[in-house]
RNA sequence: GGGCCUGUAGCUUAGUCAGGUAGAGCGCCGGGCUUUUAACCCGGUGGCCGGGGGUUCGAAUCCCCUCAGGCCCGCCA
C-alpha cells in the first residue's frame, strides 16, 4: 500500500474531517527541497479523498517568522529589518536591494512558488500566518499559554533537555524598532503584553493582533487548534528526539487541541552538487525542474519513495531513468493475476498509488499522461533532428505516433530541447560527433576496415542525400568489402560517436551532412 | 552526548508496521524485428536480504548486539 493510502487508512480511525497541513519559512528562493513539504501533505489528502474521506490542503506561509540574518543575496542595506517579521519587511530587487512600497519580502518569494504549485496540480488553501495574528485567532491561545507558561517551559526543558532563560516567556513581542529581537517582557495584563525592547523604549502588544508572535514550538502547537489540522508531516529536523513534534505534541493537548500524530518525511538532497544552497547557485528550483520534465514526473519522484527515505534529485542520468519509468508503468501496468504473491499484490498496489498520486489532476487516468515515447529515446531524436517536423516523421514511421503530435509530446519536446541546452543535460547522454579519428586509434583499424570506410567515403560522395541512399550505401559497402553487416555498423559508430552502437545511421550521416562527414572519414 | 533513517542482484529498489518458497526495472548476454533508432518484442544470467546471536515448526521481516553510510538536535524551519 502507498504511504499516502495508509496514512488515509490512519487517519479514518481518528474520525472527522481530515485537514493535512504544510508550512514552510518564506525566507528566500524556495528550491526543490520544499516540493517535498507540500506534496507529502497533498498526497495525503489526495489519498484520503481517494478514500471517501471529507478533506482539505493547507498551506501556511510562516510569514510571521522574522529575518534571521542578511542572506548572500541580499544587500547589507538589509541588516535593518534583521528581526523583523517577513511579511513587513521590503522585497528585494536584482542587486537584493529592498523596494520600498512593492510587494513585501516573504509575498516576493512565495508568488513564484505558488505559479509552480499550480502547475503540478497543487491548490492549496494558502494561510498567511501574520493575517492570522493580524485576525485575532492567535488570541486564545496566547492567553492560554501565557497562563500556563510554567507547565509549557518544564515541557520544552524537559522534552527539549534545552533549558530556558530565567525571563523566557511564551509570547514575543514586536518592539517599538518593528524588530522581534531582544524584546523583554515585563507584564501582561489581558490582552496586553508589555514590554521593553532593546533600546529600552516599553510599550505594549495587544495580543489580538499582529504585535507580536508565539515562539515557534508553541505557534506550531496553536496552529493545529487553530486550523483543525489533523496531519502535518515535518521535515526530519522536526523529528528528532525532542524536536519540535515531541514538544508540540503535549503543548497542543495542554491547549486543549487534538494535536495531529508525528509524521516526519526525510530530506531531498541534490546529487553530486553538494549541499542545496543558493548563495552557490547550484539550487534547482521548481520552476526549473518544470522546465525540464512534465509535472506529473516532477511529482512522481516524491510519490514512487518511501516517505522516510532519502531522495537524491539528480537533473542527470537517474531523472532520464524516474521519466521511462514512469512512461513504462504507464503503458503496461502490473496486472493482478491469480497466483500473484502477498508481496507481489502489496507491491502492485503501491505502484499504482505512486502513479495514482502522480497525477496532475487528481482522478485523471495516467494513460492520459502517457506521451508513448521514452525519455531516452525522445532525446536522441531531439540532438539529432534539428527540425521538430523531422522528429515527428521519425516517430510516426517508428511506430510510436499516430497523426499529429499531442500536446504532451509537443510540450515534452520543447523541454527536452530546453534540457539538452541547459547546463543540467547530462554527459553520457549526449550524442557528440566526432571531428576527426584520434591517430591510435586509426592505427588499430585492420585492413577490411579501412577498405569497407573507404568504399563507404566513396559511395556517399556521391550518392542522393537522403537517409534510404545513405543506409543502402552502408550496406552495399559492407559487401563489397566482406564484412557482416553488424561489424560495420559497430565500427561506423565507432567513427562517429566512439561508442559500439547509437542512433540511427542513417539519421545521424543525414544530419552530419556530407561534407562534415567525409572529412571524418578520410 | 541524545536520536532518526538507510544497508536486499553490477545499478535503482519492492517486500519490514500485520513472520510462511526473495519480486521488479535498468544493465548485461542470447535471439527476433529480413533498412540495426539507445526504439520495440521474446528468452536468459544474476541475491548465503551488511555481519553475529536469539525467539520460532519457519525470520529480509520480531528481539539483542555489532559494522558501514547518511542525517537531525541554536526561539532556524
């Protein structure tokens, strides 16, 4: 069964109206890495629709969290607004210089996530967490944890093994800078929190509104009350031994909120790139990753693993293996026949979930994905025709297409020719034409060889240049010079491209073009 | 120091929660497609399930120990 299937199953046995939840800190460019945030939640609630259970997607854009630090691409300009929340402070231009009057810091980033979301099928309900301070609905629990502060510090010191400042408190306050940092509380009186920030100017916070925030173990705790979530999956860090599940847990129940079970998804990790980092350039957006292959691959690489297992994103060699695995599920599903094993039955029906749930459109059949051509194969054909007229001809006389193109295959193509040109193509896949035969190696070339390449040199300069001329001359030179055709097809590849086998002969001479190619052959 | 995850065929892995003859894809090898597309079709090769112990009639699966790799533990999510 797939782990979307089963926390569905779970979460029948809790009862209700499911609401699963994602939440994600806007601080900077949002990066592949956080696809998994949103789609391990969306799969879930997809599952439990799938499952006839009443449920709804949240996404809450942690907008309240304030600046850490001044970011690499962000000017020093912006060491003011450190500790300000994300949803008050400027975004930043090109040069990460702050716009004043534009759109704020944490809108900035989170737009073009969004646009990415929408197009692998994700509609969440988006929460801005400051409009919901702004709103009040914060208030209750505010009061209440600030009541029982002392039961809430001995549960995260304890849980934690972290302990807190003598003065922690439970709420903190904006001070009178808009600055979160080093705000000291001094009373509470309902609804207001007064305080003194660290310029020493005092002032007070009305809880009701966006004066102030929860720290983040207990947000994390009153937002479950808040929204009715009833499962949130978090990151591994949440996961640890007293992280932050392990204390929002019994702090949400202190509350007086059913708090969701601890679910805890491992990281996506970018293969042979190092870490995911944006100051090094080398992060893969969404929005590039859609640029290369279709939503529902992109979608299908966080479905076809197991929740707790690492992925490693790789826009190389194992996405081109993830694209024709998925096509192949696709075209020729397992079937359940009698005989078939336990095993075999589990591991069917967590195939057919991952596809299920790979879906853009929740309910559409995979088959209508299906664009009927390989990745591999579809990339051979794009380097070597450079018209796309030329690349449908050769897959309608292959056999893999019908009439027209569809759209799918019309759109997969243009990614790939974007992928083949992009920095992310990997090496072993491209097709590159040699200028000229390393000297060794001619040396290697026995007597028939030499013979057959230059009875084919001959016939090809003067033969019609079209791809039937071009495979008779090859065959017809292989028997004037006595060697099986398959020999000469190994070594022909050999000459061209350095490898024992390829594309289509007669496709790439085509496209070499004569004079290229028999500058090669001499 | 505390904790989590992973280790199954050359590679990617399913199966572990509910113990019952180890499945798949890729690769590789062979054959077919009589124009040889890295396409497509058929067949085959390949695993003492990291190691050791225990429980059991029976363990990849449960328990204990151990080795290896990855990761998390700052009011950063």
């Amino acid at each position: 069964m797939h782990w979307a299937d089963y926390t569905a199953k779970i979460l029948r046995e809790r009862g209700g109206p499911q609401v699963s939840a994602s939440g994600i800190t806007p601080s900077g460019e949002f990066h592949i890495g956080h696809l998994r945030e949103i789609l391990s939640a969306e799969m879930i609630h997809r599952a439990c629709l799938d499952a006839g259970i009443e449920s709804e997607y949240v996404f809450i854009v942690d907008s309240m969290d304030p600046l850490r630090r001044v970011y690499d691409f962000l000017s020093p300009s912006y060491e003011q607004f450190i500790g300000h929340p994300l949803a008050y402070i400027p975004a930043p231009d090109n040069n990460g210089d702050p716009v004043m009057g534009g759109s704020s810091y944490a809108e900035h980033f989170l737009n073009p996530f969004l646009q990415a979301l929408e197009k692998i099928g994700v509609k969440p309900k988006v929460v801005m967490n400051h409009e919901t301070y702004e709103s009040g609905a914060f208030a209750k629990g505010i009061d209440m944890a600030i009541m029982n502060r002392e039961n809430i510090r001995g549960l995260i010191e304890e849980i934690s093994g972290r302990e807190l400042e003598e003065n922690w408190f439970p709420y903190n306050p904006i001070g009178a800078d808009g600055s979160l940092d080093g705000v000291r509380v001094t009373g509470y009186e309902k609804p207001f929190v007064h305080w003194a920030d660290s310029n020493g100017l005092e002032g007070r916070s009305d809880i009701r509104k966006a004066e102030g925030k929860l720290p983040w173990r207990i947000d994390w705790a009153a937002r479950w009350i808040i929204h009715g979530i009833t499962c949130e999956p978090a990151g591994k860090d949440h996961g640890s031994a007293g992280g932050s599940f392990d204390t929002g847990i019994p702090i949400c129940k202190l509350l007086g909120g059913n708090p969701p079970d601890k679910i805890v998804y491992e990281w996506i990790q970018m293969k042979g790139m190092g870490p995911m980092s944006s100051s090094t350039g080398l992060t893969v957006g969404p929005m590039d990753a859609l640029s290369l292959v279709p939503p529902e691959i992109l979608r299908y690489v966080i479905a076809r693993s197991k929740i707790n297992r690492h992925i490693e994103f790789d826009t190389g060699p194992s996405l081109f293996q993830i694209a024709d695995e998925y096509e192949r599920l696709v075209s020729s599903p397992l079937e359940e026949k009698e005989g078939m094993s336990k095993r075999q039955a589990v591991s069917l029906a967590t195939q057919s979930g991952a596809l299920r749930l790979s879906q853009v459109s929740r309910g559409s059949k995979p088959m209508d994905s299906f664009a009927g051509v390989s990745f591999r194969h579809l990339s051979m054909l794009a380097q070597i025709k450079s018209s796309d007229k030329d690349v449908w001809l050769s897959l309608e006389r292959s056999g893999h297409m019908e009439g027209e193109p569809s759209i799918q295959l019309r759109e997969r193509l243009a990614r790939m020719r974007s992928w083949i040109d992009g920095p992310h193509f990997p090496d072993e896949s491209k097709v590159e034409i040699r200028v000229e035969l390393p000297i060794d190696e001619k040396k290697d070339l026995d007597a028939k060889s030499v013979n057959f390449l230059s009875e084919l040199s001959a016939r090809l300069s003067k033969c019609d240049w079209d791809e039937d001329s071009i495979v008779k001359s090859i065959k017809d030179s292989c028997e004037s010079s006595e060697i099986p055709t398959r020999d000469g097809f190994k070594l022909l590849y050999w000459v061209l491209i350095g490898k024992n086998d390829g594309p289509k002969a007669s496709s790439l001479i085509y496209e070499i073009g004569r004079t290229k190619l028999l500058r090669l052959l001499k």
